[in-house]
C-alpha cells in the first residue's frame, strides 16, 4: 500500500504505519516549538499511575490537565501550578479553563 503525505499549514505530515505485537499500540506524537524540550525528554519524563498521566510538559489527573500555560478540566478545585495548595475553589462541580497571559 502506497504511503501518502497530509500537507498542512506547515508542510507535508507523512503517512506512517505502525505494527506492534502488544494489545495496545502506543504512539507518541509531540509537534515541538524551539524552546520546548525534545522529545527525548518528553518522553522519558512519562508517568502513568492509576489516575495521573504526566510529562515534563504538563499532567492529567482524573478530570483535570495543567500544563505550562494552561489548565482545565471538570472540577471544583484545582492546584493551578503544581505548588500543591489550591489557587480556586468552585461551590459546585463544572467545566473550567484556564490561561496564563504571556507565557
């Protein structure tokens, strides 16, 4: 089967195709600016619990992602920053997202 390439804005993505003898492939695509890490480090930095997925560039956890210049999810509360104390507080459950202004 012929390989194709999806042109985007910013040049030709090539087709690729993955086999693996695992139950689950797990592919790791990570579209890097100049200042971010490589990808090496991205991916070294995976860790997967029960509920937490996180890399150097930001976590899921349960309901919630934080990133470096973002956060949302649905919660209540949420620790913004990773310091470990909640910057807000919701009365009730809902959809939330945040920013972080020139970052």
């Amino acid at each position: 089967m012929a390989h194709i390439s999806l042109r985007i804005t910013c040049g030709d993505l090539p087709s690729i195709r993955v086999t693996s003898a695992e139950s689950a492939n797990k592919t790791f695509i990570y579209p890097r600016s100049g200042t971010d890490p490589v990808a090496e480090d991205v991916q070294d930095s995976i860790q997967l619990t029960a509920t937490v997925f996180s890399t150097v560039l930001g976590q899921v956890d349960g309901n919630l992602y934080v990133g470096r210049t973002s956060a949302g999810g649905v919660v209540n509360s949420s620790d913004l920053d990773g310091d470990g104390r909640i910057e807000v507080t919701f009365s009730n459950i809902c959809g939330v997202h945040a920013s972080s202004a020139g970052r």
